[in-house]
C-alpha cells in the first residue's frame, strides 16, 4: 500500500527544496509530527540523489506512522525514480 503521494514542480532555483503535507486524518498533532519526522528523518541521505531546480512535496497517507522505517525511504526513492527526480551519481 502507498504511504505518500509525490507532488513537484520546476522552481527557478538551481536547488531542491523538500516539504511534507501530513493532513489531520493521520491523527493530532503528536501523530502528525511524528510523521514529518520519520519523513525528514528518512529522505534526509536521498537529498543530493535528487536533482536540482524542483519543489517536491511528499503528501503521507494514514499507515505512515505503522509502517517500518525501512519502508519509508525505499517508497520515498521509488516515486522520486519514477518521477524521474532521481540521479544515480550522488
């Protein structure tokens, strides 16, 4: 089951900028939190593998807090490849 949805845009700048959406459906503010951690905490070593000049936005859907934290990283490259956002030499 997909634990985010990836949103991008081209940015005029020649960086990446990154940000996660964590709606009210995946629970209070503690469980929301926890779950842009685990984000950040997950794509953190994935940020120079991905290329520069786009916004992305990964939006969590509501088993991102059960899901392992393995899991997290390994959907989180598989959009990023699939949208073509991905560059194999870091």
């Amino acid at each position: 089951m997909p634990l985010f949805t990836l949103v991008y845009a081209k940015s005029r700048n020649e960086s990446v900028r990154v940000g996660f959406s964590v709606s009210k459906r995946i629970g209070n503010a503690v469980q929301r939190n926890r779950a842009k951690r685990r984000m950040r905490a997950a794509l953190t070593p994935m940020v120079p593998h991905i290329f520069g000049g786009f916004n992305v936005i990964f939006v969590a859907k509501p088993d991102v807090l059960e899901a392992p934290f393995a899991e997290l990283g390994k959907q989180m490259e598989t959009l990023l490849r699939r949208a073509g956002l991905w560059r194999d030499e870091a």
